[in-house]
C-alpha cells in the first residue's frame, strides 16, 4: 500500500460523540422512554431486541398476535451498532484502496493518496444512524408492538418482570444475543483491549494494531486497518488465517495479507500483555522461539459469549451452558413454551441465520403442528476480505466423516473472460457434490464478489436442483458467475464415459 499518506498524530480510543451517535441513541434507545403498562397475557414476548428479536416480533405482530418486545440496551442488537453495519461500511472505504493499490494494473496511475480516517469513520457512524430508523422504538411501537426497555428476568413458566412489572405470556422467544470473548491471557484485562464493540469509537487510526484472532472478524479489520496506515499483526493459536474455511481459500487470503504487508503470527502463544509506556507489549512464542512486540492498540476477535447473565432461566425451566439455550430441532428450549433463536442458540452466529431462526421461532411457537428444523437450513455464509470468501453447505472433509464420498470440481475466476477482464487472480468457485451424482453438498467461492455470486449455489441446493441443472442456466456475458456454468460443464463433461462416447460415434455415423 505505498501510495497511501500515512495520518498525522494519535490518541488512542477516543470516544466518538456527535450527531450521528445522537440520532442513532435517539432512535434505538431514547433516554426518555417510559414503558408502558401490561394489559392481560401476551402471544408472544421476545427477549433481545437484535436482529432475531424484531423480525419474530414484527412478524408475530403482523400476523395480529399481542406482542412485548424487551430490550435492555440498543435495538437493532449487535448487527446494526457494533456489527455488521459499521464493519462493512468501514470495509467498503478499505476497499477503495485496494482498488487503488491495484489501479497501476490496469494501466490507470494514482499518486498522493490521503486517508482521512476520522471521515471513514464519521461516515460510518451516518449509514448506522440511518439505518437504525429500520430498527427504532417509534417504528417497534407503530407496528403495535409493547416496547420495555430493561432488564428481563424470568419468574416462572410463563412470566417474567420488568422494571418492577410481572409480564405473562403463552409463548416467549430468547433472542439475547452474544457478546465478544476475551482469551485468559496474563495482563490482558489489565492492560485494556479493543473488540468489535470498542473498536467503532475510535476516531484516530492507531499506527501499530495487533488483532488476537485470524477468524472472520479478525482478519477483515486486519485487512482495513493495514490499506489505512495502520502497522498490523494477526495472532492465532491456530496455523493458518481462517482456520475454519476451506484450506484453499484461506491460502489465497494469506497470500493477500503478506502482500499488503500484514504480520501473521499463526500459531502462536501469546505468554503475556503488559503496558510499555504508552503503549501495550505482548510477548508471545512462535515455532519454539520467543518475541515481543509493541503496539498502540490491540483488538480482540477471539470467539464470543452466550448473552445469558441475569434472566434467572433456572426459574423457567429452561437449560442453558457455555454455549447457550440448548434447544432441539426446532429451537424448542426444555420448556416446552419458550424458544430461542440467533446467536444465543445457534453455532452459526450471522445475522442472516439470526433472521432464518426468528422466522422458524414463529411458526413453531404459534402454530400447533408446525415443525419446521434447524437441520434443514441450507446456510451460506461470506467473509468480507478482500477477495471475499462465501461458503455454503458441506466442507468435503465434513461430508467424508459423514461417510459421503465426494467429487470436488473447481474453475479459477481468472480463466472467465470477466475474470481476465477484471484482473481476478486468485479467484475460484469449486462445488462438492456427492460421488457418482449431481447433488450438490457444499460450495466455497472465493473472489471480489464471492458474497454475491454463492447465492446461485445457495438456491440451487434450497431447491434440490443437481449440479448439472446449472450448466443448463443462462448466465449474462461476460460475468465472473459464468464460473459457475463452467464448473456444472465440467461435471457434465464426466457422463460421457467411454461407452456413452461409443454409443453416440455410432449414432451420428447411423445418421449420416
């Protein structure tokens, strides 16, 4: 990233205030809000007012069922204030750069680049104050929902209190959410550390970071902090960047991040963090060695926590562990009248997924005989580095230990005329599909627009269409998507076997 004007002065963690912050406190969480009176039994109370807390209130109460939604911090949840809203919009600034680092490419020459964090991050806090009008307690209440802003604690089977208030209900959803994890690193806690939570408050771009975790979140805030300015570090006990995705993919991705410069310390034990001044030191060991390395900040993406504490579940009857509400397939929890949905029941921690499950709660808790399952969720998921990587299904090493043999097929990016066109290098989709069929287990797509295009997979597994179902759909020309014909061609190219081949020679010389 050479062409970037690294920013001028720091002061770390500032905390960010304004109009946007105004707007967006005003309309999630008013400080004026009184909470109004229950009125006899509810359909349906919701516990969290995420992404999984509102779709099942809204829709419950757009199906005419008497609703209380209870929030005891920011509507919108984790997805529009600490999430998925800041970290994208942020990442779509970081994007430009990447743009720009490959412009000479393409034959298109930039110089003097400045990056203006403190207006990156302005920016962002504008889109989250915009969009949580979507998710506000005037737009909750218009749709006639009862708003309770505070904390929720279960008295019975079928009751909870509220701010000194005893609500009752015939059916209840738990959708509290999770919260960030910190490791039991020595002088961690101590020594104070950003998260996707504190991170967003920032207004001054730190010029040393260190990120504690090579997951998803870790390694898309690595990536934009560096095209920033920012001298950048990745952690991992792990030895590899996204150590949950296909091994392929992530190998592209670590070949991005050493060449924007990125420090990877994959495998690593952090021993201790300790304060250096001003700043922070971590001593860690590395393949049977020992470092130490000073940075201004360090930022924490290593896992995440059920959001449970408080609610006096036990009085309820419903069971929990480190993990969250347990539930059976149909997000029922041990008892038999609440249901819990989002991240706070589910491993699959998207707000896409917390969306899926709310609707699922829905129809399970208010409908006698509907039984819709977790199980039967086709689930795509993307990472929004640059390139992206988008997965949905079966891994092939997942459907090898369910004892499913598996045929892979994969075609480069830069092999399709966009792709060339575009200067994708690195750039894939390769499907696994059941040995000897077409039906498709699982997908990892890895490209600038790899969220986009692992939707076609997505609906063609949703809708049990085969592999050799796609070669057959039309897609625009030139577009990076026209991959996944070629992959679907490739797999039809495997049924014309030997004997296929003589019987079709001796066809067209009968026809002649």
């Amino acid at each position: 990233m050479d062409q970037v004007v690294y920013f001028q002065g720091y002061r770390p963690a500032e905390t960010a205030a304004g109009d946007a912050n105004q707007r967006l406190i005003a309309n999630v969480h008013p400080p004026d809000w009184q909470n109004p009176k229950p009125t006899g039994k509810y359909n349906l109370v919701v516990v969290g007012g995420g992404s999984a807390g509102l779709v099942a209130a809204i829709g419950a109460a757009g199906l005419g069922a008497k609703v209380a939604l209870i929030e005891r911090h920011l509507l919108g949840g984790d997805c529009l204030n600490v999430g998925c809203v800041p970290s994208k919009t942020v990442i779509r600034s970081a994007k430009v750069l990447g743009e720009i680092a490959r412009s000479s490419q393409l034959g298109v020459q930039v110089d003097g680049v400045h990056v203006d964090f403190s207006a990156v991050m302005e920016r962002m806090r504008r889109v989250r104050a915009d969009l949580s009008e979507h998710d506000s307690v005037q737009r909750v209440t218009n749709l006639g929902i009862d708003m309770y802003l505070g904390d929720a604690r279960f008295t019975g089977s079928n009751t909870l209190e509220i701010d000194g208030q005893t609500l009752s209900f015939a059916k209840a959803v738990i959708a509290t959410g999770s919260r960030p994890a910190a490791p039991p690193i020595p002088g961690l806690a101590e020594t104070g550390h950003l998260t996707n939570e504190k991170v967003w408050d920032l207004t001054l771009l730190p010029p040393r970071l260190a990120v504690i975790g090579a997951g998803p979140i870790g390694a898309e805030l690595a990536q934009a902090f560096r095209r920033f300015g920012s001298a950048v570090t990745v952690f991992d006990v792990i030895p590899r960047l996204l150590g949950r995705e296909d091994e392929q993919a992530a190998a592209v991705i670590r070949r991005v991040f050493e060449a924007e410069g990125i420090g990877l310390a994959l495998g690593a034990e952090i021993e201790q963090v300790s304060r250096n001044g001003d700043a922070k030191q971590i001593t860690y060991k590395l393949n049977g060695a020992s470092y130490s390395l000073v940075v201004d900040e360090i930022l924490v993406a290593a896992g995440r926590l059920p959001n449970l504490e408080g609610l006096n579940l036990e009085a309820a009857n419903v069971a929990y562990n480190p993990r969250g509400v347990e539930v059976d397939d149909t997000l029922r929890t041990t008892n038999p009248d609440i249901y819990a949905a989002g991240d706070v029941a589910s491993r699959f921690q998207f707000t896409h997924i917390a969306d899926a499950t709310a609707r699922m709660v829905l129809q399970n808790a208010l409908f006698p005989g509907a039984k819709k399952k977790l199980s039967d969720l086709i689930i795509p998921w993307a990472t929004y580095t640059d390139p992206e990587v988008a997965h949905v299904g079966m891994y092939d090493w997942e459907a090898e230990q369910a004892g499913i043999p598996v045929e892979t097929y994969i075609h480069a990016l830069a092999e399709t005329d966009r792709g060339r066109a575009d200067g994708e290098q690195d750039g894939f989709v390769k499907v696994h599909v059941k040995k000897g069929a077409d039906k498709i287990l699982g997908a990892t797509i890895v490209g600038r627009h790899a969220g986009e295009l692992i939707s076609e997979i997505t609906v063609a597994m949703s809708g049990g269409l085969g592999l050799r179902h796609l070669a057959t759909v039309i897609h625009p020309y030139p577009t990076e998507a026209e991959a996944i014909r070629k992959v679907a061609d490739a797999y039809n190219r495997t049924r014309l076997t030997p004997t296929v081949a003589k019987l079709f020679k001796w066809w067209f010389g009968w026809r002649r």
